[in-house]
C-alpha cells in the first residue's frame, strides 16, 4: 500500500520523505489516472493558486473531486487546506478551483505575507500519547491561511490566538472588524471531517511526525516507524 502525494507544486517531497521516516512509500500524483493506485492522497503546501492552475492544466480537478466523495482519506497542509476547504476568502481577484470537502472557509492568507510567517506551539490533544507523551506540536505557519468557520460536521483539531496586530476578515460580509472588539478570539488552524484532514501549518517541514502517523491512522496503513503511542483515531 502506498500514499498518493499531489507532486504539482509545492512541499511533496517533504511529505514523501516524512512518510518514509515512517516506512511507508510516498508516490508523486500528476495525473488523473495515477489516483487509481492509491488509497489515500496527500495535498502539499504550496501556493494555492499556481497548484490549482496546474492542477486545471492536468485536468486533475474531477478525478480529485471523486476520490474525495469516495470518502478515501486526504490530508491538506496549508495550500492543501485550502484546496479541501469548501470556500476560500482572501482573494485578490475573483477566486480559483477548489476541491472541497470539508465543510469550512479558509482566509486564504490569514496571518499575512512570507515575512509574517512564523513558529508556534499548539496544542493538539490528538497528538498525545497513552503514556503522557505531549499534546504540544510546533507548527510551521507560512504565508498561512486559517479557518474562520466550520460547519456541524467538522471536528476542530487546533486553534490558535488571533495575533493582536491582526483584523479579522468576516467571511460572509468581508467586513473589517477591529481585534480590539474581541481580544480573545481564536482562528482554527487544524480541522477533520470523517476521512480529510487540514492542517493550516506544515508538519512536513519538521522532524516530527505525528500528524503523519495520525494520517496514516486514518487511513489504516501504519508504517513500521508509526509511534504506536499515538491515541488511536476515534471512530475509525
Ligand atoms: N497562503 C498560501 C496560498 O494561498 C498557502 C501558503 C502555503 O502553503 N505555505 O496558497
């Protein structure tokens, strides 16, 4: 069994690299076709926009589309997010194809341009072990989007502070709103529904890779080097 990586743009060989760590083999997708051979896709991050006129120019959209409503898992990392995400604000110019699925708007770049990227700890409870490994996970936020909303369905994995320089673009009106107004209002930056998995950060840029075995869990395909630590996936 081996896990589709998306190869148009962007971070695949670091996911493809992440997996093997794992011991579990990565295969680049750029053709329709080469979806049939996989049971689970990963979506890199990258830049949206070019991924997704690239991804058009392979006429990749429909074949993605379908192994989505297939319910095979599919993990987005930052522009991957945004591709699975239902609707995308933070356009400059009209919008771009997105694959959908979960049941959320991502601001496209919520935390602002290359030099706002930045690192933070984030607590995620799925991540800790049964024997009281952390819940932290050092997130890698580039160019970042966040989610602003989320439907019923859709289970919020992390969040984090809106930073206090930051506005809060409403999704439905693009109102402006002052972050004065609320000081304590947290964006959501790691989100699940039933098989897809969004992470607005990029685990695969790090070297640890629980959210890779936490994907390979949902998928049913534990590699060799999978903590078997990790808190199974409820439900699955
Ligand atoms: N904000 C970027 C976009 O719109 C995503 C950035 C990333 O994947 N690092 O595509």
């Amino acid at each position: 069994m081996v896990v589709g990586v998306l190869a148009l743009q962007g971070s695949f060989n670091e996911h493809i690299a992440a997996l093997r760590r794992l011991g579990v083999k990565g295969v680049e997708i750029r053709k329709p076709e080469q979806l049939q051979n996989v049971s689970s896709l990963i979506i890199p991050g990258g830049e949206s926009t070019t991924m997704a006129k690239l991804a058009e120019y392979h006429k990749l959209f429909p074949a993605l589309r379908e192994f989505v409503k297939m319910g095979k898992p599919v993990w987005g990392t930052c522009a991957g997010l945004i591709f699975l995400a239902n609707k995308a604000d933070g356009q400059k110019i009209g919008g771009q194809d997105l694959v959908g699925g979960i049941d959320c708007t991502v601001h496209r770049n919520f935390f602002g341009s290359q030099i706002q990227s930045f690192e933070a700890e984030l607590s995620v409870p799925k991540l800790a072990s049964k024997e009281g490994g952390p819940e932290t996970f050092r997130g890698v936020f580039i160019r970042a989007p966040a989610v602003l909303e989320v439907g019923p369905d859709v289970e919020v994995l992390a969040d984090y502070p809106v930073p206090s320089n930051k506005v809060l673009y409403s999704s439905s009106t693009v109102e402006i709103q002052e972050e004065n107004a609320m000081p304590e209002k947290k964006v959501i930056v790691a989100v699940k529904q039933g098989n897809l998995l969004g992470t607005a950060f990029h685990p695969e840029l790090t070297a640890d890779t629980r959210w890779h075995s936490y994907f390979l869990k949902l998928t049913g395909e534990v590699g060799e080097g999978t903590s078997s630590s990790i808190v199974a996936v409820e439900g699955e």
